[in-house]
C-alpha cells in the first residue's frame, strides 16, 4: 500500500487535485493499491486499511455515510414512498446497520433528489462501497458532536448532482469542523485503487502511515 500526503489540493500536482475553493486549504492523506484482483475487491481493501488508520489515530471519531441520488427522479408518488434508502435497498444494494438521519429532499421542476446519512462500523465497509459506487456519496469521519451539529443541516439541504468528488458541500461543511471526508478513486480499467482522506493539513500530519 502506498501512502502519500498531498498538502493543498487545490493547487494542481500528481496525486490528488479537487476544484474546491482555495479558501479551505485542505490536505489530503491518499493511499494508493495496485489492482491485481476485482476492482471492487481492490477499493474495498484500501478502503478498509486507510479507514483502519484513521481510527487508530481518531478512536473516538464516528464513521458516517453522506450519500445523496446522482441524478434526478420522476416526481411521483413511488418515487416520494422510497424516498433515498428505500429506493437502494429496492434495487438489490443491502444498507448498512446503523443510526440513520432524517432524509432531505430537492424538488425541480417535477423531478426529485433524496439526500440521507447513516452512522456505520468498520465491519459494514461492503454495503458503503456498494452505495458510493451507485450514487453521490462520501464517507465522514468526525466527533460525535461535530457529527450531530452539522450532517443533519447537510443532508436537509444537499448539493447540486454536478459536482466535485467528493461534493464539495461535504467538504465544506465537515472539514470546517475539523472533521475528514473519505472518498476512493479508480475505475473497472484503472492499475491502481486510491482512497484520500481529506482535511486540515494540521489533522493529516497526526496519521501514522
């Protein structure tokens, strides 16, 4: 596993640059794998030792799934019933076991955009993967009260579905409470698998590689 740590992703270089606002100066901690089985097998490893890192550093901290519709639904009254979580587990994706958060909504122009989030174990990284492969979504590391002030405000309001990866609403509204957005990168055809944690650069230097 390869670690790097990329000190402003804003600023352009060769392993990890997002269109965010320069204003944050975020960070970003990114651990990269070679495929040499399924790509799916190959992020949920990475995902799975980057994530064992940062609770090693952070025990406390909680693991949240931000996840949001990537594109927009027919207005009606199916579509209203499922809602977000419902509308995945109608579609064969099993959902992770855990404290969920009340769902929000964009209406436009008779179509629709669920948004939701749901607190999860280290043990339940497959049905994350599943999901942030499927839709908009990223993975939130954070205090517990952090946690509670601010994804609750998130979810109800959302994010445009063209976007930043992650969205950079996520980034935004967690980093600025001294939280990190996780998010993996690398597709059916790509050599190698990357999943970056992104943050102030002051809570990235705390990892242990």
């Amino acid at each position: 596993m390869n670690y790097e740590l990329v000190e402003d992703i804003a600023r352009s270089n060769q392993v990890l640059a997002l269109g965010v606002s320069p204003t944050l100066h975020l960070a970003a901690a990114v651990w990269t794998l070679r495929s040499t089985d399924s790509v799916a097998k190959t992020r949920l490893a990475c995902l799975e030792h980057a994530i064992g890192k940062l609770m090693i550093t952070w025990p406390e901290w909680q693991l949240w799934l931000v996840a949001g519709h990537r594109t927009f639904q027919p207005d009606n009254r199916v579509t209203r019933y499922n809602s977000f979580w419902k509308s995945l587990e109608r579609s064969g994706i099993s959902l992770p076991k855990g404290e969920y958060i009340g769902e929000g909504l964009q209406a436009s122009e008779e179509v629709l955009r669920f948004f939701g989030a749901v607190r999860f174990e280290p043990n339940q990284l497959e049905p994350v993967r599943r999901i942030m492969m499927s839709e908009q979504a990223a993975i939130t590391f954070i205090a517990e009260t952090q946690a509670m002030r601010t994804l609750p405000l998130l979810v109800q309001k959302g994010w445009p579905a063209r976007n930043t990866k992650p969205p950079e609403e996520i980034v935004e509204v967690v980093c600025t409470q001294s939280g990190l957005v996780i998010d993996a990168y690398g597709e059916f055809d790509d050599a190698d698998i990357a999943v970056a944690a992104i943050g102030k650069m002051e809570l990235l230097h705390n990892i242990k590689e």
